[in-house]
C-alpha cells in the first residue's frame, strides 16, 4: 500500500467581525453576536489552499481539516471538502468552553497526536481574536518547528520543505525539515472555489451527533459511505490531562469588557466657505498648531 | 520574581523603535511595583547596546552576543530566552507585537506554560478579586487590548501563573529616555546550554529585506486620506498639503484596497499607530478599526461631506464639505497667510 502523508488543517469558525456595522451593535454598544454570519476564518481559507496545492506535489499526501467548535462548527469540514479536502475532525465538548489560546493549543496538540499528522497548516491568526499565537504553540506542544507567515512551499525536498514568508519589511525562504506547522499569511494565494461535484458528493457529509437528528435515509447512506463522516472526537477520545483542558486550563483571564465608546468631543462645526476656512488656517497658526 | 524583562528587538545594531517604546513602559511598571528593569538582546555585537540601555534606565542588560541569533530565528531565541526566564524568574515579560515578537513569544509562553496577551495598546498595574475563589490579588499587570476586531476592550490578566506575558503594538507607548541613566551591567546569558541541534534544524536560504520607505508614525502632522477622497489623483491634494504644513500622508484601510495609497499608509487597527499633534481625516468615516489608530491625536480635523460621519464625534474642527474643494483651499491658504 501507498504510503499516507497526512496534512491536517487547523480551521475555525469565527463570527465575522468584518460585518460589524451599525446594526451588528445594540443600543448599549455591545456587540449583537447573533446578528453576525459565522464563516471560514478567512486565513484559514489560505492555509487550506497552500495545503491542497501541496497535496498535489506529495505522493500519497491527503488533506484533512480539524476544528474545535460548537456543532454547528461541522460547516467548517464540509466547506473544506467542497473545496477539496479528503474530510475532516470536529473537536467539540463542554470542557474545551472558556479555553484561552493556551488551552485551545494544548487540546489541539493531543487531538493531533491522536489523529496523527506529518504536517500542520493553519491560518496565521482568526479575526475573531487576531492573536496569531495557536499555531506557534501547537508547534511547541508537539515539539516541532514553526514557519510563520507562509506564502507559499516554494520546494519539495524529501523531507524538507522551503517555504517563503512575508515579513514586515520583505520576504525570506527558510528551510525546514518535516514534521511542522506552517501558519499562512493572508498574501497568501486564495483559496480555490468550491468545485459543484464534490459539493453534490459531500453535502450528506455528517458527524455522529448530526446523524441523531436526520432522516433514515440519510443514515443509511453516511453509514455505507466512510468518506461522509466527519470524525467527532470529544475530550477523552484525546487523552488529555483535563486540567489543561478549557477555563481552568487557562492562565490568561478576562477581567474587564468595554465597549468602545468614544467620549465624544464637541466638534466645532466649520462650513467649506472661504472665510471659515481661512479663519482656521489662522487660528491654527496662531496658536502653532501648524506653520 | 524582582525583575521585569523587556526582550529588545535588534537586526545589525539598530533597535527596533517598539523595544524603546517597552523600556520607557517598563521603567514606569517597574518603579511603581519596586522591582528591576531587565532588557534582553540576542545577536551579532549586542553588548554594544550598553550606552542606550542606560539612556532608558536599564538596570541589566543580558545579552546572547553572536552572529547564530541573526537573523531572527524562532527555535534558537525560543530555547535561549524560555532557559533565561526559567532561571531569572521576572514576573513580567514584554515583547513587541511585530513580526519576531508575534512568531515567537507564543511558543516562549507555550514552553513555560504561562499565559500571553497579544497585541497590548495598554498596560496598568492593578489588583484583582476573584469572585469565586474568594482570593485577592495585589499588583497584577493589566494587559488591555482592543478584541472582536476592534468593537470591544478586553482587559487581560494572568492571576496564577508567572511570567505575565504581553506582547504590545508599535508606536501606541511614549518613548522616552529615563529621567535617571540606569547602570545597564551587561550580563552573558548561559545560552550554549540552552539549545540543542534540533534548535537549529531551520535555515534561512533568501532574505530580502529593505528600509522601510515610507514611516509615518513620527510625523507630527498626519494628513489622512479615506475612501472618500475618491481617487489616486485626488490623493495628490494629500500630498500637497502634508508638504506644505511639512507633515505625512497616512490612509485608511478602504483608500489603500481601492489603490489610492501605499499599505505602509495604512492607520489603524491593522497598520500603523500614529499619535500627531494634528490629524487631518479627509473623507474617513471613522470606524473603531481605524479610530484605534489615530484617537490619541492631540487635535483633529475632519473634512467630510457627511455632517453625521462617526469622526465627527473625535474631531475638534469638523468641515462639512468635498475634500477636493476644502483641501486646496487649506493650502491655499496656508500659503497666503504664512509669507
Ligand atoms: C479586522 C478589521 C481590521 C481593520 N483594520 C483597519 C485599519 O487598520 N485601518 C482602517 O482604516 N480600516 C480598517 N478596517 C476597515 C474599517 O472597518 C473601515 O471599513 C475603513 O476604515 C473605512 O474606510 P473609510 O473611512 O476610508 O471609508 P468609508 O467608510 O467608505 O468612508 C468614506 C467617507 O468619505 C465621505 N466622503 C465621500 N465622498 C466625499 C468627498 N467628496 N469629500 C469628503 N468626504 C467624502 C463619506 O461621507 C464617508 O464618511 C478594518 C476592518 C476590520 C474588520
């Protein structure tokens, strides 16, 4: 049999924070969740893509996409497949609840090492937090090294891989030698569309938990079809020591939530007319606020 | 646990503007809480940093004096700077939320399995009372930040583990020099012991790197363009004016995907902080993510067709009118009034 090279993509699903209008806020300028879309982290779209176009470069590689989340997350393996992954592992359960980056980390890390993987892509950071730092401690808690703010896998070399990253003031290939965890830069190519086949295929693609809820037919078919079940794996299907695991797992805690509110200034309301204009370009030369 | 570690970001002897930023921060954290500012340096010649160090009241310097730490790699600073932290115990630990700070202060924290709080735009000193438990907590670092894309303030803190762990954003902190030098002894870091052969499995086989070109975080007087100004060419009005008054051009976000700006223009939650003595917004609406940018602006004028445009609320002259009209009359009268 072929050898298997397994990709796994670290994938979430965040409320799309870019869609944070004004009605996406309450009167009391809180954030109205419910009102937002939930979607691919956008991030993570490259990182999928970066992990398809190695799929077709590495023998025997298959892509598949974990995520931590909610049920309804599921979306996310399924979106992954239309796309072109080989399907996916949805991590979900009470105790993961309240878990900061740390904890977020450490529960990925032991469903890695369950599932197991030769090589981990993730996006560089989720715009639901935009704190960059899951891939990196994934990496650490695994104990393999970390290309950050990946481009593209310029070569293929046995073991190695030479990728190019995007720095603040240019770019740089590095090599690295495999296992690793890349994280994908949004300059990253874009991920490519859904392809209408593999949607009509993989729209029955359902977890167990999903399964209790369809109609029998449905069960029947996911039953006779291996590639339409999404892996669901709860906290003790990893193994993990479960004081590292969700609110208690965490160091980090939140003390304090504002809203941002601006102390709204009164603004002294000038018209386009001439006078008022020069009048101000004097005033504020006068007092050497300019000149 | 009587010592606060600044890790100081260099490339061919030049500090990086953010390092400075956290020593001032971390000289003020330090004095209120009574304890010793340590900086950090890894790389080719470091020790020469001394006299700097000193000018921003460093009481130590620890420095990993070799060409091996540049440039920046993520394992061999990872394995160097986690053995020092484990050995000198501060209890606080800064670093910068660029590039380096960002790729490799996550996998610092992951190692001593300590809590991280990224991309900080404030940092108090604060105590806490856990309402379950019931335990007080005295002289805690608060690590504020901007969350949920920029609509909310989280206030972070890190009650039972030690180090507390911040990496804090570009140009948001003052920099200033110490009002007292500091003696900066400079101390060698046992960082042979530290790292092992996996610690150097990656190379770097390209790197292209350039000055950055364009830096508008030290201007004192920001023009800044938005969506509104409507074209590449109107953008020139910008430039105009930001030379007459001897300022920069700064955009946001929408105006720099439309292509009337470079990115390096880019003000705001996801480009950069400025602080002017005037900020002029033509045709910015002001949403929180670029606001996050630019609210520390000792004064604002915002030229906008909208009367109602959130920026408005930050400005203390609001123009109500086109940026292609109000702006070349502002030069216009600039020049008149200043022969
Ligand atoms: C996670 C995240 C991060 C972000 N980061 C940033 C960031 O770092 N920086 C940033 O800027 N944005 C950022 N944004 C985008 C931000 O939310 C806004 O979309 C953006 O700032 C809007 O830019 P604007 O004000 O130029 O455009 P618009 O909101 O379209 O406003 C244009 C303004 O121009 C006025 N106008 C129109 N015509 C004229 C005229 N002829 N003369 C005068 N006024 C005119 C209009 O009345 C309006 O007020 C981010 C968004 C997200 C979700």
């Amino acid at each position: 049999m072929e050898q298997k090279f397994q990709i796994v993509v670290l994938a979430k699903q965040v409320p799309d924070t870019r869609q944070v209008g004004r009605d996406a806020m309450t009167a009391e300028g809180t954030v109205n969740r419910a009102a937002l879309p939930a979607i691919f982290n956008p991030e993570d779209l490259h990182a999928l893509e970066l992990a398809l176009d190695l799929k077709s470069r590495i023998a025997g590689a298959e892509v598949r996409v974990l995520t931590m989340g909610p049920q309804r997350a599921a979306e996310i393996v399924r979106e992954a497949m239309y796309r072109g992954a080989d399907g996916g592992y949805l991590l979900s359960g009470r105790e993961f609840a309240g878990s900061d980056t740390l904890a977020t980390s450490y529960a990925l890390a032991c469903a890695l090492r369950k599932v197991g993987a030769d090589l981990v892509v993730a996006g560089r950071q989720a715009i639901d937090g935009d704190t960059a730092q899951v891939g990196p401690q994934v990496a650490e808690k695994l104990g393999w090294p970390q290309v950050t703010y990946a481009e593209q896998v310029v070569k293929v070399d046995g073991d190695r891989l030479q990728i190019r990253r995007r720095l603040a003031e240019g770019v740089e290939v590095v090599e690295c030698p495999l296992p690793m965890v890349i994280t994908v830069n949004e300059s990253a190519p874009a991920c490519r569309p859904r392809n209408a086949k593999r949607l009509m295929c993989y729209k029955l693609a359902r977890t167990r938990s999903e399964l209790l809820e369809e109609q029998s037919w449905v069960v029947e078919r996911v039953e006779a079809m291996p590639e339409l079940q999404i892996v669901e794996l709860a906290a003790a299907d990893i193994e993990p020591d479960m004081a590292q695991l969700g609110l208690a797992g965490s160091p980090t805690k939140v003390k304090r939530i504002e809203n941002v509110v601006f102390q709204a200034k009164e603004a002294k309301r000038l018209t386009a007319s001439d006078e008022e204009l020069e009048a101000l370009i004097v005033e504020l030369m006068a007092a050497h606020t300019i000149g | 646990m009587k010592n606060l570690f600044v890790y100081i970001e260099c490339e061919a002897g030049r500090v990086a503007d953010v390092s400075l930023e956290l020593l001032t921060k971390g000289r003020e954290l330090s004095n209120r809480l009574g304890v010793r500012l340590e900086a950090v340096a890894l790389g080719k010649g470091v020790a020469a940093l001394q006299p700097l160090m000193a000018d921003y009241g460093v009481d130590t310097l620890w420095v990993a004096d070799d060409p091996l730490f540049e440039p920046f790699r993520t394992l061999p600073h990872t394995a160097v700077l986690t053995a020092l932290i484990e050995r000198e115990q501060p209890q606080i630990v800064l670093f910068g939320a660029t590039c380096i700070g960002r790729d490799f202060a996550p996998r610092v924290s992951s190692a001593l399995h300590s809590g991280l709080t990224a991309d900080c735009t404030q940092l108090e000193i604060g105590d806490h009372s856990d309402p379950k438990s019931g335990k007080h907590y005295t002289d805690l670092l608060y690590q504020i930040r901007p969350a949920f894309g920029g609509n909310i303030i989280a206030t972070i803190i890190n009650p039972d583990h030690r180090p507390q762990m911040a990496t804090v954003r570009e140009g948001v902190m003052l920099r200033a020099t110490a009002a007292e030098k500091g003696a900066a002894e400079v101390r060698e870091i046992a960082w042979r012991e530290a790292l092992s052969d996996s610690d150097l499995a990656v190379k770097i086989i390209e790197r292209e790197v350039a000055e950055r070109k364009i830096d508008i975080k030290g201007a004192a007087i920001v023009v800044a363009g938005g969506y509104g100004v409507g074209s590449k060419e109107n953008f020139a009005l910008l430039h105009e004016l930001a030379e007459v008054l001897g300022g920069e051009v700064g955009a946001s976000r929408a105006a720099v995907d439309a292509g009337f700006a470079e990115a390096e223009r880019q003000i705001g939650q996801t480009g950069v902080t400025v602080r002017p003595k005037l900020y002029i917004a033509c045709g910015i609406s002001g949403q929180i993510q670029h606001t996050a940018g630019m609210d520390q602006s000792a004064m604002v004028i915002s030229i906008n067709t909208d009367p109602d445009a959130p920026m408005t609320r930050l400005a203390d002259y609001a123009i109500t009118g086109r940026v292609e009209e109000v702006v070349p009359k502002l030069i216009q009268f600039y020049k008149k009034n200043s022969k």
